[in-house]
C-alpha cells in the first residue's frame, strides 16, 4: 500500500459561496451596464427623461456595486486557511488565470487591428500590451487576481499566527483611512502624506475581511442590523 497514490479529498462544495459568486457575477453585469448611463451625466447636456435615467441607473449600481468586493471576500475566506505548499498553490492557481488572460488579452488586441505589419513587430507589441496591461479595461481584474496569489501565502503565515483582532486591526485601517484620505483629496485638492500606507490599500482587505466574516456565525440581531442599514447605504 506504500506504493499507492492516495488521492486528495475533495472540498465539498459550499452552497452559500456558489450563491454569493452567482450573484457576484450577476453584479459585475449590472455595474458595467449602468455605468454607461451613470457616468453620462457629466459628459453631455441633459435633456427631458435623462434624469430617471440616470437616477435608475445609480440605484442599480448600488445595489450591484458590492459584487466585485464580494468576489475577492471569498477567495479570501477559501484560500487564506489552506495550507497547502506554496509551490503547489502558485501552481494551480496562478496557470488559471494566466492562461485566460494572455489568450483574451491577445483577442482583444487582434480584434482591435492597428497592429504593425510586421509579424515580429506584431508579436512583439502583443507582448508588451500583456506585460503592460494595456488590453481591454475589464481585464485588469485578472491582473489584481495574480498579484493577489502571490501574496496569499504570506497572508496565510499572518492569518495562521495572529489573533483575530490584529486581522481586525488591519482591515479597520484598510476600511476607514482609504475612503477617509480620498475624500479629503477629492475636497481639498491636497493629497496628506499618510495616504503612503501602500501596505493597507487596494484588495488585500477584501481577502481578510472575507476570512474574517466567512467564519463567523452571525446571529438574528446582526442579520436586523443588516437590513435596517441597507436603506441608509441606498440613500
């Protein structure tokens, strides 16, 4: 029997994380549908009807806004208590979407034409784009995705070792101080030095929130509390 392979089990599959990435999916449609009327509002004279257009428009963003968060919360909340080998993970993850992303990036490029005539020019403009990101918009998400990978594993060292409020510590500065020092910036014109805290901005907060409330068994008071803040996010 030494000699046998024994098979990995199976991760059973998790009815909730299949809904929320439905829905997530689901989401991204809408944000991109909506986001061509919503951003229409500056870019054109009004005229009669527009505004309920626009109006419509924003309250479907809303409520589909959260389905990208959504997305990385729950890789976080799959991924970061794994503990399997670096290595393998890098492996099976990081081909997934490198391969998805070179072929559409190489599509979109095509498609778009104004290529050299040259096909080692051609190849080589390509591989620029891909290395660049400069293909089409939506796949920069791709892009977020691999560099996240990367760093999962040293996530997964913090997580495994820190209480849970020093994961709460992160994520609270993650979550107050970005949207805090944008809004300043978008007030005041002045960006303040303390917006360099690289180390807390961008995804990396979905992934541990999403660990963070993935375990969690949220009672009814929470679940009232949920619902009774919803119509103020919506306003």
């Amino acid at each position: 029997t030494s000699s046998m392979t024994v098979s990995p089990t199976p991760r059973p599959r998790i009815l909730w994380v299949d809904l929320v990435r439905t829905m997530s999916a689901f989401g991204v449609v809408f944000t991109h549908v909506t986001m061509i009327i919503v951003n229409y509002w500056d870019k054109k004279p009004l005229v009669r009807g527009d505004e309920i257009w626009w109006t419509t428009s924003v309250f479907y963003a809303f409520l589909a806004r959260s389905a990208l968060g959504l997305f990385f919360m729950i890789s976080g909340y799959l991924l970061l208590p794994s503990q399997a080998e670096t290595f393998t993970f890098l492996k099976k993850r990081v081909w997934k979407l490198l391969i998805p992303l070179v072929f559409w990036g190489t599509f979109y490029i095509l498609w778009h034409g104004n290529l050299p005539e040259s096909l080692l020019k051609t190849v080589k403009s390509i591989l620029i784009a891909l290395a660049t990101g400069k293909v089409e918009f939506h796949l920069w998400f791709l892009y977020v995705f691999v560099g996240l990978y990367l760093f999962i594993p040293i996530l997964r060292i913090f997580v495994r070792n820190a209480k849970d409020s020093d994961i709460w510590y992160y994520v609270a500065i993650w979550f107050i101080l970005g949207p805090a020092f944008a809004w300043f910036l978008s007030l005041t014109g002045y960006q303040l030095a303390l917006t360099q805290f690289v180390y807390f901005g961008g995804f990396i907060g979905f992934l541990l929130l999403g660990y963070l409330l993935g375990k969690r068994d949220l009672d009814r008071k929470w679940v009232i509390a949920a619902w009774i803040l919803l119509p103020l996010w919506a306003a």
